[in-house]
C-alpha cells in the first residue's frame, strides 16, 4: 500500500512538474501527503465512539489548487496536509465522511489523500461547506487539506469525521 501511495504521488508531482513548464505552479508548491501535518492526527475504529469526532483548525492558504491541478479543482490550500487520520477497520454504516465547517465567512473546500493514493476533492457540499464521502471507506491513511475557495488564510473551521449521515 505504502508503495502505490508513493507511486500515485510521483505521478502527480510528474504532472504538477509538468504543468509548472508551462507556467503552472512548482512541484514544491503543491500539495504532499508526505509532509507533517499542520493541525496533528488521530486514529479512529470503524464504530468509533464519539461520532462525530471534531477537530478544530482553520482554513485557507497560498496554495493554489487550480495552478497545482491544472485548472480541474479550485482553490487555496497549503502544502502540508492540516489532518492525518488513521482509520482502522470497517464502517458500520458503510461510509466515512470528512466534512469541513467554517466558522467565520468563508467559501470551504476539501481535499483528501485517501489510503490507495487517489484524490478527492469536494466544494459546496452544503452551502459553503464542503465535504468528501467514502462509500466502504479502506484502512489505511487519509491525509486531509482545508482549504478556501477564494484565497485567504486563517479562517476558523471544524474539520468532522462521522460514519453517519452528514
């Protein structure tokens, strides 16, 4: 698993590098799931207890998804991912959703390094809220980014972690 995730990211720094030659954003300059996290992490069992777990930090950043994915997801993030969660086990509802709430004025978006390297992103699930839905989620590493639509940084928020409907 370790080495499909280090795969799948060298495969998007080749296309981030490759967007950066024609005049998107550096390698550097992008999102890394291989990066100490900003905001810490946790581990939860399927069925964990409480549910929701909530953790507080903020959004934003100077970062930009658009430059950094050529165009196909907006947005400002930074390099490092904001939460690691460790999940272990199986949903018993059958789904994991990470769901972002702002807690000041701001426009959220989401994005997520799930266990098998692939990337999700999610804006205006609700409202200006955002949030990405695993459907028979995996074990594994979910590295999450807590972004703004428009670029700003510092915006208070709660990142939620439910097994339940969000």
């Amino acid at each position: 698993m370790a080495r499909l995730k280090l795969f799948i990211a060298a495969v998007f720094a080749v296309l981030v590098f490759t967007g950066a030659q024609t005049g998107g954003a550096s390698a550097q300059a992008c999102p890394s799931w291989n990066n100490p996290t900003v905001f810490g992490s946790a581990t939860l069992n399927g069925g964990f207890l409480p549910d929701p777990y909530v953790r507080n930090l903020t959004a934003g950043g100077r970062v930009s998804l658009a430059a950094c994915t050529n165009g196909q997801w907006s947005g400002w993030v930074v390099t490092r991912p904001d939460f690691r969660l460790f999940y272990n086990g199986r949903s018993p509802t059958g789904r994991l959703t990470f769901a972002l709430e702002a807690r000041s004025n701001v426009d959220t978006v989401l994005l997520v390094n799930a266990p098998d390297g692939s990337w999700h992103y999610n804006d205006d699930y609700r409202g200006f809220n955002s949030a990405v839905v695993f459907n028979n989620p995996m074990s594994g590493q979910y590295d999450v980014w807590t972004g703004s639509y428009h670029q700003s940084s510092n915006n208070p928020a709660q990142l939620i972690i439910t097994e339940y409907n969000y």
